[in-house]
C-alpha cells in the first residue's frame, strides 16, 4: 500500500510541477521544451520555423503573400501592406527601376 501511495504522489507531483511551468508561459508566451519563449519569438532550429503567437502557442511561419500583422509571422521576417514579403524580389525590382531610371535620365552615352 505505501508504495502506491508513493507512486501517486509522485504523478501528482509531476503533473503538477508541469502545469506551473505551463502557467509560468501564459498569457505572454509561449513554452517549448520546458522553456518559456515571449510573444513574438521565432524559433529557427525546427523545419518549418515556428513563433509564438499572442495565443500562447507556436504557429508555423508563413511563406510569401501569406496574410499577416507581424515581421516575425512571415519567413522572410518582412510584412508588407499585411502580407509576407519576398525582400530579395523587391531587392530586384526597386534595382532594375534605378537603374532604368538613371540611363533614361542621364542619356546614353558616346
């Protein structure tokens, strides 16, 4: 019989030792392994990276044109006009555009 009794205080022991860890988190953040990661935090290490989302729970980062509020939602960590951003494609245009624009200026040279 004490040896039950010792089994099942130490569940609840356990149990319990896991939901204070648990509510350490909330309502700002999210926990991982046993860590507590604050809204907003990206963890890059898992495929596909995660965030911790103001729901206390990790979300999957969004790929391009995904809808979004936040940097860190999007892989790209851009959002723009509430959609993920592909930077390097916009590295491109706004590059391209210079570039016509100062030959169209300027004039060909002879």
């Amino acid at each position: 019989m004490v040896k039950y009794t010792l089994i099942i205080t130490s569940l609840i022991l356990l149990i319990s030792l896991q939901m204070i860890s648990a509510i350490n988190c909330s309502p700002t953040g999210c926990d991982y392994n046993g860590i507590c990661y604050s809204y907003g935090d990206i963890i890059s290490d898992v495929s596909p990276s995660i965030y911790c989302d103001a729901n206390g729970s990790f979300v999957t980062q969004k790929n391009f044109n995904a809808i979004c509020s936040n940097n860190f939602e999007c892989l790209s960590d851009a959002c723009l006009s509430d959609k993920c951003a592909n930077l390097s494609s916009l590295l491109q245009d706004y590059t391209a555009f210079y570039e016509n624009f100062t030959y169209l200026s300027a004039g060909p040279c002879s």
